[in-house]
C-alpha cells in the first residue's frame, strides 16, 4: 500500500488526520491526482454513453482514471470524445508477449495467488458455458491489467458490469490487493448471476444503478451484503443538455431510442401506433436503433400499414440522438421482461428525454418507477399494455398543457435527482475512501447525508453524518 502512496506523490504525511471527513476536493487539492482504474467490456460501444460521460465527469472532479477494455469494439459510428478514450485505453490480444510476461512475473512472485485466482475463477464460473469459457479467455488478459494497474501505482479498480469486468476485477485484487468494486446494471444481474456472490464477498463494496438491482443482488447474495451493495443511480450532464424549447411539429411526433431487442418491446409501440391510427390520431414515429429484431420490426410495420407513420433509423451519434429528442413531442419506453427474465433498470434515454424536458411514456418495469412519477415526472403504464400505451400517447397529443407540464417536472427531477457532477462524486469518494488514501469507515460520511447502501437513508446515518460535519452533497 506505501508503495501506492509513494506512486501517487502522496505518504502518511500528506493524509488528512480524519479520513472520514475527508473528500474529493480534499485530495484533489494536493500535489497529485488520485488514480483510479475502470475496467469495460467493451470500449467504444456506443450504446454505452454513460460510461463515457462518467470518465470524462470523473476525470473533472480530479481523479485520473486508467481505462481497461477486455475487447476493443469496432463501431460504424461514434462519439466525438472517444477519440482521445481510445489513444488512451489499454487493450490486451488474448496472447501476447506482455501477456506472457505477466503471467511469468506473477508465476515467480506470488504463484499461490496466480493459482488460487484461476481456480476460484474456472471452478465458481464452471457449469455456465458463457462464463467458464469467458473467464478462460480474458485470464491471460486480466493479469496483464494486474501488473500494468500495480506498476502505475492506481489505488482502487472499478469494473463496470457484475459479469466478466467483475471477473476481471477480482483476479486484478487477488494478484495486486488493490480494492476493487463494480457496478450492476442489468442484464449482468437479471440473467445469470454466476460467481454474483463471490464478487461482492471480495469487493470493498458493489454498486446497483437502481434499488430493483441491488434486490436481486441481495436476494442472491444474501441479507449479511446488503451494507456492502451501494444504491446510487447514474446521472445526467445537466450542463450539456439543456431544457429544450417545445417542439412546433405539425404533426405529434414520437421518438423511441434503442436496440431492437425483445426488452425493448418496440413491437408495442407499433401495436400502439396501429390502435391510434385506427382512432384517427395524427402522429409521426421514429424509432431509432438497431439489432437482432429489425427484420422483424420492419415486417410488423407492413403489416400494420404504418409505413407512411412510422421510421427507422439506424445508430446515430450521441448528439444527433439530443438534438432527435429535443425536436419530438414524446420519448416512449415500451420495455418489457424478456421471455429470459431480462429487464430494464433505469434506462440513460428516459434520463436524456427528461433532462431535454420532454415528457416521457415509460412501462412500469425494472427500475424505471424510481426515475417516472407517474403524472408527475411522466406517464407510466403496464408492460406490454398496447390500449394503455396508445391511451396515454392519445392523452399527451391532445393536450399540450400536459406536455408542458410534465417535461419541466422531468427536467426539475432529473437535476436534482440524477445529476451526473453528484453521482459521480458519490462514486470518487467512494473509491477513495476504499483505498490506501481512506478507510472504508469514512466512506458513508465522504458521500453525504442523503446517500446509503439502503433504499432509504437510515437514521443512524444521518446522525453519524452530522456529527461529522458533512454537508449535503447529493441526492443519490
């Protein structure tokens, strides 16, 4: 750990003599940027913007970070600030003379580790195809990430996703006892939990980007983690997306943003757009995206005898997607539970459409709930509810008072609630309260009042974090 400090340009003497009131700003002050280490799955995908976005807003609040990618993604289209992400990410082939390298120096100095790590990983990742093939690929990979994370003397390593970044994640602290920690988003906690509770048993703590998530985590892993499973829901650049002006269309236009996917439950939408048609509602739809259901889609929007109604338009970049969103009537979220259990957490589009002040018609699915007040921050109705969907399509077309009204309370939640500067701050103080430059004992006053493990904040921690000083600093 000394030899972290020492990397850092900071020892015993530079730390502030209560560590449980210290913060980001603290440590960003002194000579030296605390560093941290992200580790993806994929780097550039663009349907991952808020990974993105939470390095370039964790990179302003001081804290320098290592990007680590287990595969390099070739996009037809990306985002304007990838560019300088991907000059800078590491990206390892599944063999390579570093490859080697790295398991030869940790084959001479900590063989037991080396060995444990593999068998814990292959034997708890074992009975799950996609995960035991998957922890055999990127092995070789994760303990090139150890040694490059140990010689550039990073203080704590974040993977984004519970599934393989876990993984990668875990065998990087048993080689270098770095912390670690990740966050769940989705699927990587829906579908196959494999290995789910190993990691949160080794982690310093775990992140759910919505309470729906860290139930499932805690029903898995047991009641004994729920303290160590930490609720803080992704944020917005409120900065970057301003309340957009109303939309003059002279038709009601309506925008879905995402892949074409069962989850995603586009087929709704269009069964929606059949029922209005048959009302004689007057509208436009764009649905914007790409996957493994667009032949499907295409077929359905035949069938209905939408083609003059509705659109399809392939992946676009970030901002073309704002500027899409900012110039309709509505944003619609239509998902639903997939026939394999998948469901939606909060997903970053509803965010954007709301931060734009757009309203938003969303399912009451997931985590969705605990972003959309129903008839007050937006609409919600049942999955997979055709006549309610169109109900509530039909109901915002015909009033726009209501759209109004709806988009401004979106705008209003979405920066006070999910703010990206806030979000972010919870997660550095987070991490550096779980490093050599704090003590996990401090990490519930470094990130404020408001914020817990728990769904609700708890008495005791409001009290702790008063009697220390703290101010509000996010509302997570």
């Amino acid at each position: 750990m000394s030899a972290i400090l020492h990397a850092n340009g900071m020892d015993s003497k530079f730390r502030p003599a209560d560590n449980s009131t210290a913060t980001v700003a603290t440590y960003a002050t002194r000579a030296f940027r605390p560093k941290v280490a992200y580790i993806v799955s994929r780097f550039p995908k663009l349907t991952e913007t808020f990974v993105l976005y939470e390095l370039l807003e964790m990179e302003r609040q001081g804290v320098e970070v290592e990007l680590y990618s287990l595969l390099r993604q070739r996009e037809p289209v990306t985002h304007g600030e990838v560019q300088d992400w991907l000059e800078r990410a590491h990206f390892e082939p599944f063999v390579s003379r570093a490859v080697l390298h790295a398991l030869w120096y940790y084959m001479r100095r900590k063989p037991r580790a080396l060995l444990r790590s593999a068998v814990h990983v292959l034997g708890h990742s074992w009975g799950s195809t996609k995960f035991f093939f998957g922890a055999l690929a990127i092995f070789g990979k994760a303990v090139r990430f150890a040694y490059n994370i140990e010689q550039a003397g990073v203080v704590h390593v974040h993977a984004q996703f519970a599934n393989h970044p876990a993984v990668a994640a875990l065998i990087v602290h048993r080689l270098t006892d770095v912390p670690f920690s990740f966050t769940a988003r989705g699927s990587d906690v829906q579908l196959d939990r494999r290995m789910l509770k190993q990691k949160v048993e080794a982690c310093s703590f775990a992140i759910a980007v919505c309470s729906y998530n860290k139930q499932l985590m805690v029903e898995e892993c047991g009641t004994d983690m729920a303290n160590k499973i930490y609720v803080i829901r992704g944020g917005i650049d409120v900065q970057k997306i301003p309340a957009a002006e109303p939309a003059h269309n002279k038709v009601f236009k309506i925008i879905c943003v995402g892949r074409f996917e069962e989850v995603k439950g586009q087929r709704y939408l269009l069964e929606a757009c059949r029922l209005l048609r048959s009302r004689g509602v007057q509208f436009d739809c764009e649905l914007i995206g790409q996957g493994p259901m667009l032949s499907q889609v295409k077929r359905q929007i035949v069938a209905a005898g939408l083609e003059g109604r509705v659109q399809i338009s392939g992946f676009r970049p970030y901002w073309e997607i704002i500027r899409a969103i900012a110039g309709s009537d509505v944003l619609v979220v239509p998902t639903v539970r997939s026939s394999g259990g998948q469901c939606e957490g909060i997903p970053n589009v509803l965010k954007e459409a709301m931060a734009s002040a757009r309203p938003v018609v969303g399912s009451a699915s997931g985590g969705i709930p605990e972003l959309v007040e129903d008839g007050v921050s937006g609409l919600l109705v049942p999955p997979g509810d055709t006549v309610a969907l169109a109900d509530a399509l039909q109901k915002l077309q015909q009033n726009p008072e209501l759209r109004a009204r709806l988009g401004s309370a979106g705008r209003e939640k979405i920066v006070r609630d999910f703010n990206l500067a806030r979000s972010t701050s919870a997660r550095a103080r987070l991490f550096l309260a779980h490093s050599p430059l704090g003590t996990p004992a401090g990490a519930r006053a470094l990130a404020g009042p408001e914020f817990s493990t728990n769904v609700c904040c708890s008495t005791a921690w409001r009290d702790e974090a008063e009697e220390s000083g703290q101010t509000v600093s996010a509302r997570l």
